[in-house]
C-alpha cells in the first residue's frame, strides 16, 4: 500500500515538475483566491468582535443620552437606575454645542458636540487612548481617533472648533475611542479636554444654556439597549411634559455597532464574494487542464496501465497534483492575507475610527482552506473519470485522440474572406469548447470589473444616485434662521436671488413613533427634492398623511394605506402612511411629513431652515458671505453642504478608488495569468500543427496572428457578457447587499463611456497578452515535426 | 553554375547532446540540377534527412552555405526562409504531417493560397491534382484520419505540388506506407518528375531510391559516392543491377 502510495506521490511530484509554468500560474490564482477570502472571512468574524470587545474592555455604554442641563430632570437617572437589566449608571456634567464646525479632510464637518472633562472619574466608557500623547498644558484636546484616520489631524496639530461664530484653537495631545462618540455616523462627536482646557472653553463660550448632562448605563444584555431607548423616550415624554427630543441626544450599543462595522462587514462580504469569483476561475482552469491533460497523454496513461496501473490509482496521482497546488496556494495565500490585513484595517479605520489588530484566526484560515481543498477533491476526481474508460492498447494508438471526425462547419472553400481570417476563425471553432470556458472566465471578471467601475463612477464621479441611494438631500447652503417663521419669509426673500435656482424649507426634528425614537423630515416640496427618498407609494400631501422608512414599516409591520402613531412631547397623533421611503441614517427610524402635518402636535412650529440650490458656477462661500451682508441678524448659521458631503463622501471616494484599483489589478492578473495557461497549453498541443504550417511556408508571425485573433472573439463575447450582465445586475445586487440597512431601490449610474472604455481595455489587454503568449510559438521549428 | 538549381559548400550541422558534441554532416559540397530526381540514400544516422531539410531551408546549418539558384539563403531570416519555402519548396514527409484538424481539401488550399490569393484558382487546382492521384470528390471533405496511408501520402504530394515549387523534397516518403500504397505514391513522383519537377528524395530503400535518375551515398556526413542511372523509364533490370552494385561499392 505504502509503495504504491509512492509511486503515486512520485507521479504527481513528477508531472508538477515538468508543467512548472503552468503549475506556478494556477498556485498564482489560487494564492490571489485565498488572500482575498481570508481578509474576508477576517473581516466578516472578526470586526464585529473586535468592535465588542474593545466596548468591554472600556466598560462602554450600552444607552447614552446627553441633553441641556436645563431640561436635566434626576427622575432620567432614577429610570436608568431602576431601568429592567441596568447593572451600571453614571452621569456626569459636559459642555453641549449644538452646532458645531471644524475642518474634516479637505472640507468642514457640522456636528454636535459633547465636550468631556477628561479628568472626570467615570467608571462607564472610560478614556482609552490610541497611541502616543503629546501633552503641552496649554489648551490640549483629546480628538476621537476618526479625526485623525478620516479627519487628518496628526498629534500637535492644532484644532479649531467654531461655535456660535467664534473659534476656539486647540493643541492636538492624543487620540481617543469610544464607541459611542468617536464616529461621524452617529450624529454626535466626542472631544475630551483636561480640566485646564474644559475650564477655559467653559469660560470663552460663557453660555449656561450649553452646559450639559450626559446619563450612561450598562445593561445585563446589550442587546436590549435599543428597547431601553425607546422607553426612555416614553418616560422622558411623559415627565418632562415639554418636548425636549429636539436638542436630546441619545445612542445605543445596537445601533452604534451596526453604524460603526457596517462598511467594514459590507466590505467583507464584497471581498468575499470576489474571492469566489476568482475560485470559480481556477475550478473552470483546472477542469480544463485535467482534460486536456488527458487528452495529450493518452499514450502515457496507456502504458501505465498497461504497467498495472489501475484508474484509481492514476486519477489519485492527477488529484494529488492539484491539492498540493490547492494546499500550497491555500497556506500561502493565508500567510500572505495577514501582511495585507494591517493595511485593510487602516483603510476601514478611516471611515469607522475603530482600530482593529487581528492576530491568526483559525476559524478563518480552515474556512479558506476549504473553499479551496473541498472543491479541488470533488471536482478533480470528476474531471478525470474518462480515464477509467480508457484501455491500455490506446498507448500503441495515440493517433486515436486526433481523430476527427465531425463535419467541417468551416470549409476553407466556401468562406469568405482572406486567408488569415479564415485560419483564425478554424482555430477559434477547433477549440470551442476550451473558449467558451474561457469566454466564463472573462464574463465573471468583467462582471466584478463592472461592479467596481459603476460604484466608483457613482460614489467619486457622479454622487448623484449614491446621495439618492443613502437618502440624503443635495443642496448647496443650508441657511439656518432663528425659527418663528422667518426661514418661509427668508426662503421667497432668497428665491429672488439671481444666483439662486430654487429654494425649499426643509427641516429635522426628533419625534417618537410608537414609543421609539425617530427623524421626521418635514417638507411641503416634496416635487422639488434633489433625491426621491420614496421607492414605493408618494410623499405626503395632507395633514394627516406620512411616508415611513422601509426599516419602520418592517420593524413595525406596518404598509402604505395602515395608520401609525407619532408622539412630540405630550402631544401625539395619527397618521396615515401613503408611501415607504429609503433612509440610511437614524438607524434607519425615518419619517416624512408635512409642516401641517407636524402642526396637529406642535401647533406653533415653523420652519428653521432653507435649503438654497445655487445655480451652476456660483460658489458656494462667496454666496454664504453674501447672505450675511443681506441678511445680518436674521440668520442663524450656514452650512456649505457640498463642502460638508464631500469631506463626508471622501473616505468611501478613497475605499471605492483602493476597492477599484485592486479589483482592475486582479482582473489583468487572472486575465494574464488564464491566457498563459490555456495558450501554453494550446500551443503545446498545436505544435506539431504549428511546425507543419512552418514547413510549408507560414510565418511565425501569421501563426501567432492566427492565435491571438482565435482568442480576440472569446475575449470579446466574455467582456461583452460580462459588462451587460454587470451593467443589469448592479442594481439589484447593491441593493441586496444594503437591505439590511433599509436600502430598497438602488439606481446607480452605468457609465456606457466606461464600460464601454473598460471592455476595450479587457479586450486590448487580452489580445496583447495572448500575442505576447503566442511568442512561444517562436521556438517552434518546422525541424520540430521531424524530431518527433 | 547554369541548370544547377540547389548548391552546397562546405555544409556543416552539429548537434550537441548530453554535453557531447556529434558532427552529422562534414564540410559538404553538391550540386543538384534542374530537373534532377536526386536520391540521397545512407545507413541509418548517416545525416540524409539532416542534409535534406539543411538544404531546403527548414534547419539551419552549422556551418556552409545553400545556394538556391545562385542566392544564398542560408543568411535569410526565419520569416524570409518561410517565404523561400512557400514559393519554391514541396515538401512529402515520411510521417504524411497533414493538419488533422483540416479536411483534405482545405489541407491542400492552406497552402496553395499562401502564394496565390486567387481562391477559385487555387481551388480548381487542388480540385485538378486530388482527381489526379486518384482521390474522387467523395473524400475531399474527410479528414486526414479517414484516409488510409497511401491515400494520405498523396494528398500530402498533392499539397506539396499546389505552389508549384521549383523543388519537392520527399523524406522517406514511402517509409510507412504498404508496398501497394508505396508503388502508387512513386509513380506520382516520378510522373511529375517527367513533367519537369525537380527532386531531392531522402530513402534507405532500393525500390524507392530506383525511381531517381541520380543517386548519392552518404556515409558519416559525407558523400562517399554517385550513381548516375539515367531517367526512370521502367524498372528494368539493368537498371536494378547498376544500382545494387553502386550500394555494394558503398559497402551497403
């Protein structure tokens, strides 16, 4: 048994050794495959994990709400206290800025702040530095680490924060995390001063109304932390008696989570999903090679069985060839997947301000090894059947396998056209077979190359369809009035602006819907709106009509046509839902309606805001200096909101253009690298052929014509699948892939240009590599069919 | 030089294997006439199929030069020397090297309309030569493993015919072919050789090599001996005699 394992091994080892090249491209795509699928599958176990660990190694919050001093009520703390499951509270005092600015990337980021004095004893969400300090005394601050990974800041840079039209610069000492308040999708931002500096900004801005309370607790079960909000809103209605959500910010574990490893999780599935592409590209090329391995060996696998070979044991030693690929490429590819893991953590740290080591995980590791080494033993053994039908007299009659004996659908004599056109098309049709595998191959790949062209066209080119995608309105100033009416007023006073092309009143206000924390969009112009948030049914146009997020009408199992029960402070209504809408933010607790419709609770609400929409060419900040000259004291604040989209959409413009470049990189490699295979192959296989068209007169270059052009259409019609396929299935699948986020309707640009351009690429491209493959046929003699 | 069509001088090839080195042909002068059905003949490893395709342009010599009709070619590139072979050589091979993958008929055009862009023309041709040595229309669309040896052996003639090259060279074109597939092929050869075709045929075979009007013996790289038998009318035999006491001198 042991020798015969042997001479098995030996086999194997042996025919390893003599397809060397050939052997070194496959372990090249399966290493490709397996890197990509271990930094997914690291990142698909591991983010969310790590994200929970490092909330208990700091003793996170599971609620935290912070609201204005003066709304404080100690019956809040009593709540969390006595709250089902609430093992730990903590309050303590903060500095509360409503609004916010300060430099963010290569724009300016508008947020509320919470100002903590770092030198406050807290027990919940404790301070936990990233990396070195650069403590000088002298007004040092302390940013959220996603400041430093998004927002550029670098230890002893200084920080400028605008509040209330003043500025307050900061030195740069450390970075911070918190789960809760270090990230730019929660809609609040943490930055934590020693006492020196907390006394002094408390002092500048001298404003008691922005002295703050921030209530923390830790539950048994995170996993109830969103219950707790939503009773708490029910509680804090009920005592505080006035509405207070306006100015109340609250978070939960559940949501923080989901906010902070969404892009990370969605990324990995993404990395994932291309790594089986990829797998699927090495599983159609190892079917080819077995068969046409078997096809060129006849004679060799003839003799041995007629050695004593039996089948089992010949397919066991062609098995063995491809799991020692498999295995060599796998643990590699593993190896290799944890120098790039660093990199990949960074770039997620980026947009999700979380640092993330990851060690070795065995989960992982087995898991790629699988994807690899399970196929390889099905499909392998499957592929090399025909060789159990074969007899050992086929050794003495190896012409058997040039035998032809279909009917030539091609006959020189009836085609039209040259010579070399005709030769090409033959050769094409010969190994039809062979290039519809190839024409799989390319298809897929074109496909993720669609994939990766349209999402970065979308997301850094043309924003448009992302912006409509997420749900978010695309002005180009936000003007904030001081309320009781004016923004109406001030909306028609700006309307007749010469640089204006139209102005809409377009506010948020906090609200619960049944008895959960919620966003309501108010607007009267629905038909005006930029960005169609509804994907089924219509905006609302009564009083008594509202449009429900798709996460709402799921959560709540509400539809178009059934009521629902809006609360504001004491006050509560019922509103008829006439459409679903798509909203990413607020973890998804999204809702639409109209100012009339907002009035049944708050009679005495108006509006705050304009949304301004400049028209083409005018800039942005001269216009905002402008309004203040016009309109002085009536105005609030300003917001540049192209400014602000872009320093927000930066980071995923750099994660979509890292995503782009290494899937365009990956696509010329296992273009490049499956040409070489099957072209090697075919030109071994051919040449015999080829040294026969040598002696009789053709050109080393007509051959290699012949040879690229035969794979040009193949090429062609992969790319040309592969592109349509992608083009029509971006949609759904972008869609399928944020659903969970309430993502329902996505309409994402296809760039015909692109495409277009990008297919010309494939095709250019595959026809220079299968000319530079088919150089090979150079070494051919015409001497080479004599010598054999 | 006039009527000679194929000239050697001082041809060498070498070989080099397993870090020895073995000289097959040996600073070897000939001429080949127009016209001519040359036959090299030689024990086995004497170099004959070395020498054949050395002066046909499908290997390059060591060392020597091939002048094809007053013009060297063995400085031409591999490209030119394709274009040389394309236009004055006709090749029968031994193993027959038709294109499998081809029907006979587009085995015979994919060469023929290498040189003439003429489609119906070289069709016609093909067509002309095929009913010539005997293959009727029924077997033209086979492919080469259809056919029997010495039917594939004609159409591999006919191939080498459709340029209409100064010069057919055949190596051992009857080497696997059965003694009445042999004589047919022959006779073709020969016929085309009364037509004005000149020869150069490679055999060990006496049968074989009768049918050439000059015979050459090659012996260790070098040619140790000539035959003159005049044209190949019939196999008589006097003929017979000439040869098989030129092959006795030559120690054969």
């Amino acid at each position: 048994m042991n020798y015969d394992m042997n001479k098995i091994w030996m086999l194997s080892i042996s025919n390893l050794r003599k397809n060397r090249g050939n052997s070194i491209s496959l372990f090249l795509i399966l290493l490709v495959a397996v890197v990509l699928m271990n930094l997914g599958f690291l990142i698909t176990l591991n983010f969310s994990k790590a994200f929970d660990k490092k909330a208990e190694e700091d003793n996170s919050a599971h609620v935290i709400t912070a609201m204005y001093k003066q709304y404080y009520k100690d019956s809040y703390l009593d709540y969390f206290d006595k709250y089902p499951g609430v093992t730990e509270t903590e309050k303590e005092e903060i500095i509360y800025l409503w609004t916010t600015r300060f430099k963010y990337g290569s724009g300016e980021f508008v947020t509320p702040s919470l100002i903590l004095n770092m030198d406050f004893h807290r027990n919940i969400s404790s301070l936990s530095f990233v990396g070195d300090l650069d403590i000088t005394g002298n007004h040092d601050i302390f940013l959220s680490y996603i400041l430093h990974t998004g927002g550029g800041y670098h230890l002893g840079d200084d920080f400028t924060l605008y509040y209330n039209n003043k500025s307050y610069v900061f030195h740069v000492a450390g970075f911070t995390q918190d789960i809760h308040l270090g990230s730019i999708t929660l809609g609040c931002i943490g930055l934590h001063l020693p006492e020196e500096s907390y006394r002094w900004l408390h002092q500048e801005i001298n404003e008691p109304k922005t002295d703050g309370i921030l209530i923390k607790a830790r539950l048994a079960n995170n996993y109830n932390s969103q219950d707790m909000i939503a009773d708490f809103n029910q509680h804090e209605i009920a005592v505080s008696k006035t509405w207070i959500a306006t100015s109340m910010w609250v978070s939960s574990y559940t949501l923080a989570k989901e906010m902070r490893t969404m892009t990370a999780n969605i990324g990995g599935a993404i990395i994932i999903g291309f790594s089986f592409i990829i797998v699927l590209v090495s599983l159609l090329i190892m079917k080819y090679r077995v068969t046409t391995g078997i096809q060129d060996c006849l004679a060799d696998i003839g003799t041995l069985k007629a050695l004593g070979y039996t089948s089992a044991q010949i397919i066991r030693s062609i098995l063995y060839q491809y799991l020692i690929l498999g295995c060599l490429g796998a643990v590699t590819g593993i190896a290799v997947s944890y120098v790039f893991i660093d990199k990949l953590s960074n770039m997620f740290s980026a947009q999700t301000g979380i640092v993330w080591k990851q060690g070795f995980d065995g989960t992982a590791s087995l898991l790629s090894f699988s994807m690899i080494f399970i196929p390889i033993l099905i499909l392998i053994p499957l592929s090399a059947i025909p060789i159990s039908k074969l007899a050992p007299m086929v050794a003495y009659r190896t012409g058997i396998n040039t035998h032809n004996f279909k009917k030539d659908l091609f006959p020189i004599a009836k085609m039209k056209g040259r010579l070399n056109f005709i030769l090409t098309v033959k050769s094409m049709m010969i190994n039809l077979g062979q290039n519809l595998r190839i024409s799989v191959i390319i298809a897929a790949i074109s496909f993720t190359s669609v994939f990766a062209v349209v999402v970065y066209y979308n997301i850094a080119t043309n924003n448009k369809a992302f912006l409509d995608m997420i749900g978010s309105e695309m002005c180009s100033v936000i003007v904030t009035t001081y309320g009781d009416d004016d923004a109406s007023l001030l909306r028609n006073e700006i309307l007749s602006l010469k640089k204006v092309k139209k102005a809409i009143n377009y506010d948020y206000l906090s609200v619960a819907v049944n008895n959960e924390g919620s966003q309501v969009m108010i607007i009267d112009d629905s038909n005006l709106l930029e960005t169609n948030q509804v994907y089924k049914g219509r905006y609302p146009d009564k009083e008594n009509e509202i449009a429900i997020s798709s996460y709402m009408a799921k959560r709540f199992q509400k539809t178009i046509g059934n009521s629902i029960t809006v609360q504001m402070g004491n006050a509560s209504a019922e509103y008829e839902i006439t459409g679903l809408i798509q909203s990413t933010s607020n973890i998804g607790m999204n809702i639409t309606m109209t100012m009339n419709g907002v009035r049944r609770m708050l009679p005495n609400y108006s509006y705050r805001n304009v949304n301004v929409y400049l028209n083409l060419g005018i800039n942005s900040d001269l216009f905002m200096k402008e309004l203040k000259g016009i309109y002085g004291e009536r105005i609030k604040e300003t917001i540049n909101m192209q400014e602000l989209t872009d320093s927000q959409l930066g980071i995923y413009v750099l994660i979509t253009s890292i995503f782009a470049t290494v899937i365009m990189i990956i696509t010329a490699l296992i273009i490049s690298l499956t040409l070489y295979l099957i072209i090697k192959a075919l030109i071994i296989r051919r040449r015999k052929e080829f040294g026969i068209q040598k002696a009789i007169g053709y050109t080393t270059f007509q051959l290699m014509l012949h040879t690229a052009f035969s794979f040009l259409p193949v090429v062609l019609l992969g790319t040309l699948v592969g592109s349509i396929l992608g083009s029509f299935y971006i949609n759904p699948m972008v869609s399928l892939l944020f659903k969970g986020i309430g993502i329902m309707k996505v309409a994402f640009v296809v760039p015909t240009v692109w495409i277009f351009l990008m297919c010309l690429g494939i095709c250019i491209f595959g026809f220079s590599i299968s000319l530079l493959v088919s150089l090979r046929i150079r070494k051919i003699t015409a001497y080479t069919l004599i010598e054999e | 030089m006039s009527g000679i069509i194929l000239k050697s001088k001082m041809l060498c090839k070498t070989f080099f294997r397993g870090g020895l080195q073995y000289q097959i042909l040996k600073n070897l002068n000939l001429d080949i006439k127009e016209g001519d059905f040359t036959v090299i003949m030689g024990a086995s490893g004497s170099g004959k199929s070395t020498l054949l395709y050395a002066l046909s342009g499908m290997d390059r010599p060591t060392l020597g030069e091939v002048y094809f009709r007053n013009e060297e070619i063995t400085r031409y590139s591999n490209d030119r020397l394709a274009v040389f072979r394309r236009k004055n050589c006709g090749f029968v091979f031994q193993q027959i090297c038709l294109l499998n993958t081809m029907s006979i008929l587009d085995n015979c055009l994919v060469n023929g309309l290498l040189v003439n862009k003429n489609k119906r023309v070289v069709i016609n041709k093909a067509k002309e030569l095929l009913t010539q040595v005997g293959l009727e229309e029924a077997q033209w669309n086979k492919f080469p493993s259809q056919l029997s040896g010495g039917e594939a052996q004609r159409v591999g003639i006919v191939r080498s015919l459709m340029n209409e090259p100064s010069m057919i060279f055949a190596d051992e074109p009857t080497g696997s072919l059965n003694s009445g597939s042999s004589k047919a092929v022959l006779d073709l050869l020969s016929e085309v050789n009364h037509q004005g075709q000149s020869i150069l045929m490679v055999t060990h075979d006496i049968k074989t090599a009768i049918r050439g009007n000059r015979i050459l013996y090659l012996r260790d790289g070098v040619i140790c001996g000539e035959c003159m038998l005049g044209s190949f009318p019939d196999i008589n035999s006097k003929r017979q005699e000439q040869l098989t006491s030129f092959l006795t001198n030559m120690g054969w």
